[in-house]
C-alpha cells in the first residue's frame, strides 16, 4: 500500500478538498508513495514543504528515572520541543499529482479527488475527478 503524504490547500480546489486534510502518494519520486511530508498550496497556487527539522529534542529516559517503564523498554523516550520554528519553502515540482480527501464516510466511486497540474511550484490547471453526488 505504502506511505502517503499530507496536502492542505488553501487553493480553491471546490468545497470539498479546499481546507481540509487530503492524502497524495503522487509527490515524492522514492517509489513507496511518500516519506508522510507535509504541505500546503497557498491562495495563489504555490506548493509548500513544511519542515519541522530540529524543532523537537529527543530524551531518552534510563532505569530510575520516574518516565522509564520496564514493560515498554523500547518506548523510553520522548520527543520535547525546543523552542525552534518550523520553516516553509517553496517546492518548485513540475507533474500532474492526484490527491483525496483523507477523511471521506462515502463510497469509493464517490471520493472526493482532483488532479493537480504544477509547473515549477506553481498550480497550473486541476479538474475534479470525482465528487459527492447529493
């Protein structure tokens, strides 16, 4: 099945794909799909990576401290923030990517999905693939 990564358009791509959560396996070029990466598409088109790279610290927890727990000794740790800001930027991809509403109590033949046309990070067509019939 492989992994898929998170898109947000703020781009009015019709009611049901614009401000929510929707999936995409179509971005990332390794072959499993994704690497779970955000980003967003911007009012005017534009596709964002969201990096949240050395934000978080890692702690790892040892026997005697109050956090460790022997049962689950692969799971002492814990990420806490540091302080540091996420940074965006800009992914200047060229190709046709396809993405769905990741949140959808309705049938396949009816999931919400668009194709998305960008030229060096920048939306330059899209068509609704399917849509919720009433």
């Amino acid at each position: 099945m492989g992994m898929f990564d998170w898109v947000r358009s703020s781009y009015d791509l019709g009611p049901q794909l614009t401000d929510v959560e929707c999936q995409t396996k179509d971005i990332e070029e390794y072959g499993i799909g994704g690497t779970m990466t955000q980003y967003w598409i911007s009012p005017d088109g534009y596709l964002y990576v969201i990096d949240y790279t050395k934000t978080q610290d890692l702690k790892m927890y040892e026997p005697g401290d109050p956090e460790y727990n022997e049962e689950r000794s692969w799971l002492n740790f814990e990420w806490i923030p540091n302080g540091n800001h996420g940074k965006i930027r800009v992914h200047a991809l060229t190709k046709y990517i396809e993405i769905h509403t990741s949140a959808w109590g309705g049938s396949w033949e009816t999931w919400p999905r668009a194709r998305i046309h960008f030229k060096n990070g920048k939306v330059q067509d899209h068509e609704l693939i399917t849509h919720q019939t009433s």
